[in-house]
C-alpha cells in the first residue's frame, strides 16, 4: 500500500449509552475491554497490523479519557512524520458559522472533506470504534480493487433468526449487493454489516456533498449506501468469518470480557503476528502473595493479588487485600477492594475503592428499578471514581457512583435493583 | 546545575555472571520481571532530568542496544539532548577497544567537549537502586569537592568485591581501596561519580596518554590527595548485579518483597522499562501461584511458588516451579518440577523433566537450552 493509498477514518464519538454508567464520563470506545485495553485499541492495532498509518479519529462524546490515551499515537507507532494519528474534533468553522456537533455517521464524515482532502487519498476507510476483532484491512481494499467498487462492505454471518436486528445486506450470489435493509422484519439474508466500509474517495466525497443537502443528520446505513445501490454503483459485500463482537450493553460487555478467560478463548490475545498495541505508561509486573489464589483469569501488569480470584478479569494496578474472593467479575485499572470483601459478577470501573468486608452481588436477581433495561442480568456496575464504605452488603442489578458512605446504606445494605448515585449524578 | 549523564555499560570483562552474560551485557541482564539492569540509571537520570546521557558499551552490545533503541520511553527522544550510545569503533588513528573505564570515556571525549553542561554524573549500568542524582550535585557544588563518590555502608555483602573508602570527618576521601584482602570499613563505593565536566576533560587528556584507563585507579585513587574527593552516603536500597550469579539471583527475588517492590512501582519516580505490548498473564484452571511475580503475556497452568517470571513465559499442567528465575519466553512443559533455577530466555523444558538446584547454588541453563 502506498502512502497515501488508504486513510481510516474512526468514528469514536459514541456514548454507547446501553453500557450505562460505565459511559458516565467517557465514551464508548475509551472503555477499558479485556484487563489492559480499551475498546479503541482493536480497531487503532488492526490499522497498523494492516499498514494503514494514517487514521483520523472523530471524538464528540466525554473526548477527554480518549484524547489522553490516544496522544500523539505513540503506543501504536503512529507518530509519524507522514500521517500517523489525527483527533477530529467537531468545531466552529469559519464565515459566521457557530459550529456544529456530528449529527451522524456520513456528516462526520462530511464535515472533515477537508482533512482528507488534504491527505489526498485514494481510498476511505470507515471504521467504528466499538467492536473487538482482528481484521485485515489490508486484504479488504484489495477486494475493493479486485471489483472495482464504489463501496465495500464488511459483512458478518449471522444465525437468520437475529438477522433483523442488523443492517443486512442483499446481494447476488457473488456477493454484488443489491439491497440494504435495516433491521429488516423478514430477513432475505444474513449478512449483517459491521460498519466498516472502504469507499473509493472521489465517489464518497461526492455522494457526501449531495447527501448534506438532503439529510442534515447524514448517516451511512440510512442515507448514502440507499443512495449508493439506487445510483447503481458497484458494492460488495466482503465476508469476514472471525471473531467480531459488539459489546454495547452490560451482560455483552461482561460476557466477552469473560469469553478471554476461557482455556482455548475464541478471542487470542496470545498471538506475535497480530499484536493489539496499548498505552502502557507505567505497567511493572504483577505479583502473587503468599496465601493468593488465581484461577481461570486474566490478570494485567501491575496488580497485587492477596486474596482470590476466580473466572476474573483485572486492569492494571489492582490491588486485591487478604481474605477477598473475586468471582466472575471485571475490575479495571487502579481499583482496591479492602480484606475480607467479596464480589461476585461485579464491574467495577477504574479507580475504585471498596472497603473492607463488603459483600457484592448476593441476593436476588430483580432488574434496577430506575433502569431495567440496562440492568437486568444480575452484574452489579460500580462508576467510575466510586468508593464504597467497609462492611456493606450489596445486592444483584445494583448501580453505585460516587463517593459513598455508611449513611447511603440503609441497615449497611442495598438491596437487589437499588442505586446509589451521589453528586446528583443522573445514570 | 545542568548536568550530562555517563552511563558505563561495558562491565562485563570478568564473566562474573557466567553462561548468562555470554550474550548479553550485565547491564542488559534481566531483572524483576520486565526490567533490564540498565533501565534503573536510566530511570534515575531521567527522573534527575538530566536529558543527555552516554551509554558507553562493549561487550555483547547488541541485546542493550536492542533495548536502547528508541529511547523515547526514558524520555530521551528529545530534540534537545538525548540518549547517545557509543561502541568501540575502528578509525584510521584508532582501533582499539576500550582498555579501561577511563578510556572507554577518552575515547568519546569529543561528546563532552561538544556538550555545555557543567557537571558530568558517571554511573554503572548494572545496579538496581533509585537515586536522585540532582541531590548529589547539590551536595558536590555546596561541598566545594572536585569528585563525589557516592558510597553505601554495606551491611550484608562480602566487602572484598567493592572499593572501599576510608573518610576523614568532612567525608573527604583519604583511602580508596579496590577489593581489599582486610576492608577497614563498610563504607563501598558504589560506582557513581559526580565531577565538573572541564576538570573529566583535563584528567582523562592527562592520564590517557600515559597509558591509564581505569578510572577508579589512574583518578581517584591516583588523585586522591591532590584533589578533593568526597563521599556522598546513600541510604537506599541498592543491589548489584555483576557481582556473579548469587548477586543477580537475590537482587530478582528482592523484587519478591513489599518494600522493595514498591520503591520502583509505586513510589514516584516510576522506574521505567522499554514497553512490550504484552497481553495480561492468563491463569487457567491448574495455576497454584504464590509469592510470585509474572510478567505479561504468560500463560500459567502449574504451580509456582517464590519466583520471578518474565514476559511470555508457559507453565505447563501440573508442573512445580519453585524458587526460580524464569526468564521471558520460556516453555516448562507438563509435569516438569523446576527448582532453585535460573532460566535464560527462550528455554524450553519438555514433558515431565525434573530440574533442581541447590538452595545456594542454583542451576542456569542459557539462553535458548532445550531439553
């Protein structure tokens, strides 16, 4: 690929807001995934595994936690003197205009004409930033070449009995697509998009233009590839047969975390050829105590274990005190959970604080009562930033944020599908 | 008080470390899981800021320079300063390698003579210990001293190994001996050197010439009564690794204690190391692991007790690892029982083999071993 062949631009201002308070102050893609990443990481380490060096990235939602990990990309070489990374921010442009947010996917996209213009690229690559997968772009935009295509579309094989809460794409049997449907009722086929598209750019720079004047909220699925199929230009759909996952919701989230932890996981993290690169700042080694236990988990650089952990996954920089007994749960970064506490199918978010002799998750699984829809599977979620006093008792569904005390916990509980949110912060 | 920082890599003449430093330099040893020797001067010349350092290397260069080769992670890739890395090379007037410490500098005086820095900090690349060495500046331009030699009064060592200083009140040097049959006191240098950088000019253009390499020789203790040379005490922890293999071995499960431990990780300034993407350590359904340090990517099915394993490393089911040193990319198959060991990089140990040291004399097996 040469230089300025291909340039990747990264949708990652979502909020993901079915992750619930775990999007609270960040956006979905800065999610910390599978003990040392974030979500972003996959996507970022498959563009330089692939040789695409030039990737803009378009934050809008909570940008802050994603500008500090991303920097200037030098976890993921792409510092460079040509391209490297590039943080698109939505902003006032010139001539009396207030500025504008990113009202969908193709506006993004629109409003930086400019940025790739200005990188001169012959190919656009659209990726999102909220899937865990390897993928070869690289082999991708040769398909595009090899069919001459306006627009090439990742696609995903799924069970037909899900195909309608996908975008599915209709093609002919050489894969030519003749169709979008999104969410169809009555699938006609099960290849779901995976929002990653490679476009010729002169094509999309034009249909962008046309769009906006259209649609205000331009958006790839709704509005360009309808556009696209009735302007009869030439797509296909590429068949991408590997692990993908969308972890846009708690029991999502929790499950793929928990899918690496399994002996023979579905997901290799273990593999040279295929690095998932990090910022890894301050990351030593992590150590074992004498009377520590750990089984069938994943435990990152950094963390000290004396308690146990079971069918666990932990950040950097944990700390787990003597007498603990972790199960099924996720801790990030810098969280300390106190002696003697138990956590079972618990997220806790990074830098948290639980006491001593805190028990979490027992009880009855009775959804949350502020938001059953989110909460429903029995993971109690901690915030960000939140501590928790020593001896409490903590049911299932329960959400806390904050800074907690005694005097939060009625008799030292909370009961199963209870929240507690301090700071007048809104989940 | 800007200063410029000599890091001497080159120790590696007396083999002291055996089958592991055939292939690497002891500052290119590795220590505590992801660190290599020379990543804590660096640390601390960072940490000092002292942004433009000299590694001055000989032996088994190339693993430390593969280490050192971006230095951005030491925040050394700076437009100003930076970190140098000088080996022996041939030209027309010159081809020898270093025939001393002194020499190794002399033979690289024109990165000091290029530099405005007022003092030069000269430190061993193969000591475990954080300092700040602007704290010994301070003390060096307030004493008025033209050398300071930083010492520790060494407690649990055999004293024989070290140079040992003999001070009077104002802790100036009166006696510097190297490896005394009889030390006269516990006061050991530790290698680390603080000196203006137009009297390190003067001195090496003088003693170099008259065929003196050794800086410890031919410029502290040659010039110890005409110049004022000083001590400056440190009471940190401080460990040695060239010292020969039990040295190496005790300074890795150093890293097995609290305290020690946390001098690096958790109090600022961090030690820092080159980053390897590592995944988190896996433990599955086997893993029996206590009072150990892992180092990221291993995959852990065994039973391991008091060791230090580095990155990448795979225990096999059922197997025992027992006060050991593990070191990055080994493979322990199933059933193996490993004890009082020390295992380079990329040993591979098949099925069910039983390989047990003793409790002071532990086995090492080199790099690349299979069995």
């Amino acid at each position: 690929m040469s230089k300025n062949e291909m340039i990747a631009m990264l949708l990652a201002g979502g909020q993901g807001s079915r992750l619930g308070i775990l999007t609270r102050k960040i956006a979905k893609p800065a999610v910390a995934f599978g003990g040392m990443y974030r979500i972003i990481d996959f996507p970022l380490s498959n563009c330089i595994n692939s040789g695409v060096y030039n990737v803009g990235v378009l934050t809008q939602y909570q940008p802050l936690r994603l500008n500090q990990h991303i920097g200037i990309g030098i976890p993921w070489d792409l510092d460079r003197k040509n391209g490297g990374v590039t943080i698109l921010a939505p902003h006032v442009k010139g001539g009396g205009d207030s500025g504008e947010w990113f009202t969908g996917t193709a506006n993004a996209i629109y409003q930086n004409i400019e940025f790739i213009d200005a990188n001169d690229p012959e190919y656009v690559l659209v990726l999102s930033g909220d899937h865990i997968y390897k993928m070869d772009y690289s082999q991708m935009l040769e398909y595009h070449k090899k069919n001459n295509c306006t627009a090439t579309i990742a696609v995903l094989e799924v069970p037909i009995e899900e195909a309608s809460r996908f975008g599915i794409m209709n093609t002919t049997e050489d894969d030519k697509i003749y169709e979008f449907e999104e969410k169809p009722a009555n699938p006609k086929s099960n290849l779901a998009s995976m929002g990653i598209y490679i476009f010729t750019w002169s094509k999309l720079r034009e249909a962008l233009i046309q769009d906006s004047k259209v649609h205000p909220d331009s958006d790839f699925g709704n509005h360009i590839i309808p556009k696209m199929l009735e302007s009869n230009e030439v797509m296909y759909a590429y068949r991408f047969r590997d692990y993908w996952k969308d972890v846009g919701t708690v029991e999502s989230y929790w499950q793929a975390n928990m899918e690496l932890i399994k002996t023979l996981p579905a997901f290799n993290l273990y593999e040279d050829f295929w690095k998932i690169y990090t910022n890894t700042d301050h990351q030593p080694p992590q150590y074992v105590g004498a009377n520590g236990k750990v089984k069938m988990s994943i435990i990152s650089d950094g963390c000290e274990v004396y308690g146990e952990v079971y069918n666990s996954v932990l950040g950097p920089e944990v700390i787990i005190e003597e007498g603990c007994v972790i199960k099924d749960s996720i801790i990030m970064s810098k969280c300390t959970i106190g002696k003697n506490s138990i956590i079972d199918r618990c997220i806790i978010d990074e830098e948290c604080t639980v006491g001593e002799n805190v028990k979490m998750g027992i009880g009855e699984n009775v959804p949350n009562k502020d938001k059953p829809s989110i909460y429903n599977t029995g993971i109690t979620v901690m915030g960000e930033d939140t501590t928790v006093p020593d001896g409490v008792e903590i049911g299932k569904n329960c959400v806390i944020f904050g800074k907690t005390q005694t005097q939060d916990y009625p008799d030292m509980k909370l009961e199963s599908g209870m929240s507690v949110i301090k700071e007048g912060v809104e989940i | 008080m800007k200063a410029i920082g000599i890091i001497l890599a080159g120790g590696n003449s007396e083999m002291r470390l055996g089958e592991l430093t055939n292939t690497r330099a002891a500052s290119a040893m590795p220590i505590g899981g992801c660190y290599r020797t020379i990543d804590f001067p660096l640390s601390n010349m960072s940490s000092s800021r002292i942004s433009k350092v000299a590694v001055i290397t000989q032996y088994n260069s190339r693993s430390l320079n593969d280490h050192l080769a971006s230095s951005k992670w030491w925040d050394f890739g700076r437009k100003q300063g930076g970190l140098f890395v000088f080996t022996p090379y041939i030209s027309t007037d010159n081809s020898f390698w270093f025939r001393g410490t002194a020499d190794s500098i002399y033979q690289n005086i024109s990165f000091l003579k290029k530099s405005n820095e007022t003092y030069a900090v000269i430190a061993s690349g193969d000591a475990v210990y954080k300092m700040n060495y602007r704290d010994v500046i301070q003390y060096h331009k307030e004493s008025g001293a033209d050398i300071t030699v930083v010492y520790k009064e060494i407690m649990d060592k055999d004293l024989t190994k070290f140079g040992i200083l003999q001070m009077d009140e104002n802790n100036r040097i009166l006696e510097f001996e190297e490896k005394p049959i009889e030390p006269q006191t516990n006061c050991a240098s530790l290698g680390i050197y603080i000196i203006s950088r137009t009297l390190l000019i003067e001195l090496l253009e003088q003693i170099v010439p008259e065929g003196r390499y050794d800086v410890v020789k031919d410029i502290i203790i040659r010039f110890r009564r005409k110049l004022t040379i000083k001590g400056y005490k440190f009471d940190g922890y401080w460990s040695n690794v060239g010292g020969g293999i039990k040295d190496y071995y005790n300074t890795n499960m150093d890293f097995l204690k609290q305290e020690v431990r946390d001098i690096f990780v958790k109090q600022y300034p961090y030690t820092t190391t080159k980053p390897k993407d590592e995944p988190p350590v896996k433990y599955n359904f086997g893993a029996e692991v206590a009072d150990t340090i892992a180092g990221g990517g291993s995959i852990i099915n065994g039973n391991i007790n008091h060791s230090v394993l580095f990155r990448r490393v795979y225990i096999g089911e059922n197997a025992v690892v027992k006060n050991s040193i593990i070191m990055e990319g080994c493979y322990i198959g199933n059933n193996c029982v490993i004890e009082n060991a020390v295992f380079d990089k990329n040993v591979v140990i098949s099925e069910g083999k039983h390989i047990v040291g003793e409790e002071d004399n532990p086995v090492v097996l080199k790099k690349g071993s299979v069995m």
